[in-house]
C-alpha cells in the first residue's frame, strides 16, 4: 500500500500571530538554490546532497542553467522603503514557494518574475531534480517536521505569543498591523547538527530545520528572531528618526558599528538570547550568531534587551545612552574589527574584467557584508559625492591593479594618516587598511585578479583586527 505525503500542511495554532506552513515547494526549491550554489543556503544539506552523489546524478549543463537562475534571482529588486527594507528576486521567489501547493501552482504565482526563458528552464530542472530530492531528502522528513510543529505550538503557548508580539511592537516602535500573521514556511535538512539557515522577508519566514535536532528552544528562538526583523523593518518613520538622534547624541566612536550591526544584534539578544532563556530557564553559552562583531555586541546589550522586554518598555534615548557605555567597556577591540566594516561598504573596483557581482560574491565568503554600493572606477563624480558615501557605508573598499589610482583618494585622509598611506603606495604590500578618528575605514586592494583579491581578503579575515 502506497500512502501519499502530503505537498503542504499549514496550521493555525492558538497563537494568532503565526501560522507554520511545511511547504514541498518550498523544501524543493531551497534544496535547488542549496545544490546550485547559492551563497546563502545550509552548508549541511550541500553535503548531504553531496553525499547521496547528487551532483553524479545531474546533468553538468542543467547545473550550470540552475546556477545561471540562481544569478538572476540574487539580483536587486528596485524596492527600498522604510527602515532598510528592501527586497530582490529571491525574496519573491521565497514567498511564492512557501504558500504555493504544488510545483505547478509555484510556476503559476512565480512566472513573469524571471525573463520567461530562464524561468522555464529553472522549472523544468525543478522537475529533474525533484525524483530525487523526494526520494532522499523529503520523504524521511514529514514525520520529523510534524513533530518540531507540535513543539513550537507548545513554545508559543509557554510564552503567550500573542502578548510577546505587542511588547515586541512596543519595544522596536513598529506600526505592524495587529492583524497581520507571520507565515512560517518549515524546510527540511537531515540530520542532527550542522549548518542551518532562517530568513525574514516582511510577513514571511523561511526556517531550515534539523530532522534529528535536539535543542528546539533554539531553533523557536531563531523563528522569534526572525519576527523581530519584520518587526523592526516596519518601524515608523518618527521611531527611526529619533533612534538615529539618540544614537548620534551619545557621541560615541562605535556609533557606526553599532548603526551597522543594530538590526541583527537586537534580534540575536531577543531570539537567541531572551527567548531561549524563558523557554529553557538558562542562558544559552552556545554561540548566539556566526559573527564576531554581532555576538558580543548582542551579549552586551542582552540585560538592557530583558530588562525592556520584561517591562514592557520602548527603546528609549537612555537604552542606546548605556549600550554604548558597555560596549566601551566590555567589548572595546570590537572597533577595529575587519567584520564590522565590512558590514556596509561602497565598493570602488577597476578591474573590468570581473563583474560586480563576482566581487561582492568574493567579499561574502570572507565576511558578512550587507549592503554594498558598487562604482566602476575612482571618478571625479566618485570624488565629488565621497562624503556622502562616507556616511551611509561605514567604509570604502577600492580595488585597482595600479596603486598610482589611489592617489585620488590623499586629499580625503586625515593629515595623521597620510603618511602611512604615502608608505602604502611605495612599498609592495597589495592591501593596506585604516581607520579615522571619525570611525570611517579605507580599505585599499592593488591586486591583479579576482583570485588575488580572494586571497588577500582571506588574510584580512584571519587577522580579524586592524593593526
């Protein structure tokens, strides 16, 4: 007797404020964005794939058009509102996977997204793959999803979900709507530990799940993380302007660091931090997020976060008052640390022959580089607006065969600096880094391809301090 397995399965659990969706649609198209090489998936279900000899069982040139898709897809999308909110192809594809029913209902809510030619043929690959992605991966795994839901409808219960969603409303400022529900759309990765991914996009949410794992406080927690980003994205215009006052009013050199990494730090401290602690009754001393400027900045301010929480309190002028005081104190180093300015960077190559997205590819290997503003070359227009740059990307990135091109740069530095660079452009160093008074990093690249610019960022992030 053959039983059918079904292809979606939502549940409206006591909570209203969110719904679970275990999506095949969605299973399937994470697994192919995973197998193509996709820069944000979990390295776990790469090697599991890996291990089952999927990549003998694909054919090479469906491969490479199922990368060719993936390129599109990770494209910007020309929408920007809001307090960072943005969204790309990939987003839309998201959305679309985990509420469609079946993989003909996904191509029907996805088609037009892509050029037409493209998009039939990530659908028919789709289609390739998916005996294989059925038989391996999502058969084993309904009877592990349906048990993690059952445990989330009872961590939701034991936090009283419904009120933790108003306090968190209060806490960020955020004008979300109180009839708006999360949409959680579960996916499978077989096996007990391993890397996993999660992501927010507005009211939709995408979690990577360990059929075998043990520690669901910690993964509820990463969803609670994630609906702390929707939350924050949806802060009114008044909260974001007077949090960049309270901010700018402390007059503190990690001021930028602290702009940079506050989205992901505030939910780290509220998923992985306060969430784990209610469930659990322990603080969790396992690492909170694989970053090493977003984890001790989220340690720092996790008793300022459950203190707020506790109290029902909105993040006022003295939360960021004492934030930075303890950030002085406790975690100092953190200012010259070559991931926190590459958070948010204007990225300045004249390397022609290798493409932008290559590069911010190249860049995203080594750190977690957000947002990326890219030029073609060091121009006069580049010049003319670099004060500008200056304060919206934290620090510039620029990348030249010739170290002569740099040059352009001399009048911009501080006078103490100067001399270094001056050395910088003689010797034969190919990277040379520095950090104003002001907190604003240059990073200068004299490297002859993309290979070499690997290698010389893979140093950087080995050293992990400026020096």
């Amino acid at each position: 007797m053959k039983f059918l397995i079904p292809l979606v399965l939502s549940f409206s659990i006591l909570a209203k404020n969110i719904e679970y969706k275990i999506s095949y649609p969605h299973g399937l198209f994470k697994f192919a964005l995973t197998v193509g090489g996709s820069t944000h998936e979990s390295l776990k279900l790469y090697n599991v794939a890996k291990e089952k000899n999927f990549f003998e069982a694909i054919d090479q040139e469906e491969l490479k058009d199922l990368q060719e898709a993936i390129y599109f897809l990770e494209k910007s999308y020309p929408l920007e509102i809001g307090n960072n909110y943005s969204q790309n192809l990939m987003d839309l594809y998201t959305i679309r996977s985990i509420q469609a029913i079946d993989l003909n209902d996904f191509y029907e809510r996805a088609i037009g997204i892509l050029p037409l030619q493209i998009e039939k043929r990530f659908f028919d690959i789709l289609r390739k793959i998916e005996p294989f992605y059925k038989k391996e991966i999502w058969n084993n795994s309904m009877s592990p999803l349906l048990n993690v839901r059952r445990s989330f409808d009872k961590f939701s219960e034991e936090i009283n979900l419904d009120e933790f969603f108003h306090t968190l409303k209060t806490f960020y400022g955020s004008s979300w709507p109180d009839t708006q529900k999360f949409y959680v759309g579960l996916h499978p990765i077989p096996g007990k530990d391993g890397h996993t991914t999660a992501q927010s996009i507005g009211i939709v949410e995408s979690v990577g799940v360990l059929t075998e794992g043990t520690d669901l406080h910690d993964r509820f927690g990463v969803i609670i993380h994630e609906m702390a980003h929707s939350i924050y994205s949806e802060q009114t215009t008044e909260t974001i302007d007077l949090w960049n006052k309270w901010i700018d009013g402390t007059s503190s050199k990690y001021i930028k660091i602290l702009k940079a990494n506050l989205n992901e730090a505030l939910a780290t401290a509220i998923g992985n931090g306060y969430v784990y602690e209610k469930l659990s009754g322990i603080t969790d001393q396992t690492p909170w997020y694989n970053d090493p400027v977003i984890e001790p900045i989220a340690r720092a301010m996790f008793p300022l976060v459950k203190e707020y929480l506790n109290q029902k309190k909105a993040i006022d002028e003295q939360f960021f008052k004492k934030v930075t005081l303890k950030i002085e104190k406790e975690i100092p180093f953190i200012n010259m640390a070559y991931a926190s300015y590459f958070k948010q960077l204007a990225l300045v190559s004249e390397l022609k022959d290798i493409s932008p997205p290559k590069l911010r590819n190249i860049l995203r290997e080594n750190f977690h580089s957000n947002s990326i503003y890219g030029h073609r070359r060091i121009s006069s227009e580049f010049l003319k607006n670099i004060t500008k740059y200056k304060k919206e990307s934290h620090s510039l990135v620029l990348i030249s065969r010739n170290k002569n091109s740099f040059k352009k740069i001399d009048s911009f530095l501080e006078k103490k600096d100067k001399r270094k660079f001056q050395k910088y452009i003689k010797n034969k160093d190919k990277t040379f880094s520095l950090v104003d008074s002001k907190g604003n990093g240059y990073f200068f690249f004299a490297v002859k391809d993309e290979n070499d610019f690997r290698s010389e960022l893979e140093k950087l992030r080995e050293l992990k301090y400026i020096k």
